[in-house]
C-alpha cells in the first residue's frame, strides 16, 4: 500500500522514509494538501496531512473520487477536516492524539520569556552592535501570577515550568487537573484569571465553542502590562480585537505561535510577496509581539512520536483495528 504524504518539512522527511521503510513505500511532498493539489493523491488509497491541509468538503471529495480511502492526519488538532462529509464519503480519518506535551509547553515559555527580556530586539541591536539597554527592561516572574487556559497534558506540563518559576497559578478548565491543584494552582472562572493574571497562556483545543475565547471583553479586562501566550490554535484569540488593544500601547508582550489565518502562510517562504493579509502585517510591526510560525511541537521528540502515531494509524487501518486516533472510522 502506497502512502502520500503532504506538507513534509525538510527535517520530517527522512523520519517519515525512515519510519514507513519496510512496512509501506512513501512519497513524500512539501507542497500542502489543498483543493489545486488534491488531484495528486489520485490512486493513492492511504495519504497524510499537516496541520494546515485544507480537508474541507471539495477536498474531500476530489481525493474519495481519486480512490484515496484513509487520511492520517499529522497532528492532534483536526479543526481542518469537515469530519461529517468524510464520514458519508466512507473516508477513514486518523489523527495523533498527542505526542510530547514539552516541546509545546516550553516554546510557551520561551515566547513569554521572549517578549517579557525584549530578546528579539537585543538580538537585533547587538547585530548593529548598538548594546544599550533602553526599552529592554523586563519583569522578574517570581511571585507574579499566571493563568493557564486548559490544564491537560500541555497545560500541566506548562503549569510545572511556572511552580519553578516560583509564580502564583491560576486556572481554567472544564475539569480540574489533581496534578495541578497538588503543584497549588486555584481554579477561578474565566473573566476572574483575565483580570488577576500576569501571564496567560492558551492550551486549549479550537471547537466552536472556544473559537475566539479571547475576544474584545476578555482583551479589555486584562492587566495594561500583561503577557499573552498562544501555542495552541490561531483561532483562539480575535486578531483584530488583539490589534486594536495593541495600538492602544497596552501589554507587555504578546507572544503567538499560531495565527488564526495561517493556512497559506505558515510553514511557506513569502519572503519575495507582497502581504496581502493587512491584519497580520500589523500585528507583526509592534515592538512588544513575537510571532512564530507554529513551531511549539517542532522537536525531535515531539515529530518522532507524531511519525510513530502515523505509521501505526495506518497500520490499523490496514488490520482493521480501531485505535484512540481514529476520528472517523472505516465504513466496515
């Protein structure tokens, strides 16, 4: 059975060859799965797809009637896939339902540190060797309080970096972490943690019941020198309400991972375009934000146990086995 694998980064690749070899050949392509490429997959029963594939019902459709049969999806986010129109296609769908909760929780970590010591723009002054420190002045997290936004595996693991920072916890979940209430966290509702934290961070899942929980009132409500951390999804946060609190001069820093218009973007050079997304081009120009271009998961660790997920998703579905990962399954 050959697999076709979309959206591979340079670094992926010879994990995935690696990790398919001897069990089932792999293509792999660098360009994302969208309604213009999906005609490739044609005659390919199997194929995988990144976080920012395009599996909307057009997409779905061109691969079912191309004879593509299971989709593995490398990631455990799947807000991208209309989950309904592939189950009355009889498509299979997989995804890796979770993989090192480190490598998100410490990017988190290293962005809020990032925009809170001014790192990006020391870095850049000391390529001009201008090395003064005016405007670089940072905030010791040590009893500060910070507020996490879901407290699962990502969130603890997030929640244990700050005990050791020495900082106040706050929480917000629909269900409260032992783990996190041993480490001293106080679960508060949600408007109570946007007003008292001194660093947020979002480790939630994107549902449209969480679709921008952090809006215009969330935003207003926060501290004038707060910290805002999204490693999660784009969706999350309303960019535009998050601009305008922006030019207001307000926060400290903002730290973003995820944009909630990525599919496109990310993961692509469009160094030599012109920006064409006025929202993002703005964000982008405030001395207080950083943003990255979703690389939380992107360790070793992290990709080898997504590649390990996906080959054994497309194991059981060759075996017939219905596994934790499958989101659809096989129509027998």
């Amino acid at each position: 059975m050959d697999i076709l694998a979309f959206g591979v980064q340079a670094d992926e690749k010879p994990l995935i060859e690696r990790a398919f070899a001897g069990h089932h050949p792999v293509r792999c392509l660098d360009v994302f799965l969208t309604e213009d490429t999906a005609p490739i997959a044609a005659g390919y029963e199997v194929i995988s797809t990144s976080v920012n594939a395009r599996l909307d019902a057009r997409v779905l459709q061109s691969l079912a009637v191309g004879g593509t049969r299971m989709i593995a999806q490398r990631s455990t986010g799947f807000n991208n896939i209309d989950l309904e129109v592939a189950a009355r296609l009889g498509l299979t769908i997989a995804r890796v339902s979770h993989y090192s909760p480190y490598s998100v929780a410490e990017f988190a970590w290293t962005l809020a540190m990032a925009v809170n010591r001014r790192i990006v723009r020391a870095s850049n002054r000391t390529r001009d060797f201008d090395f003064r420190l005016d405007g670089l002045l940072g905030r010791d997290l040590r009893g500060r309080t910070v507020g996490v936004l879901g407290t699962g595996k990502i969130g603890e693991a997030f929640t244990r970096i700050a005990h050791g920072f020495g900082m106040n916890l706050l929480g917000w979940d629909v269900a409260h972490n032992p783990s996190c209430v041993e480490l001293g966290m106080t679960y508060v509702d949600k408007d109570e943690l946007f007003a008292r934290a001194d660093v947020i961070s979002l480790h939630v899942p994107l549902l449209p019941s969480t679709q921008h929980l952090v809006g215009r009132a969330e935003l207003a409500s926060m501290k004038d020198d707060a910290i805002l951390v999204n490693s999660s999804r784009g969706g999350l946060i309303d960019t535009d309400a998050l601009v305008g609190e922006l030019r207001k001069g307000r926060f400290a820093g903002v730290g973003l991972d995820v944009y909630e218009a990525e599919a496109g973007l990310f993961f692509l050079d469009k160094s030599l375009e012109a920006v064409e997304d006025d929202t993002l081009a703005r964000l982008v120009t405030f001395p207080n934000v950083v943003v990255t271009s979703h690389q939380a998961y992107y360790t070793r660790e992290a990709v080898g146990q997504i590649v390990a997920a996906t080959v054994e998703n497309v194991a059981a579905y060759g075996e017939g086995r219905h596994t934790e990962n499958v989101l659809v399954p096989a129509p027998w």
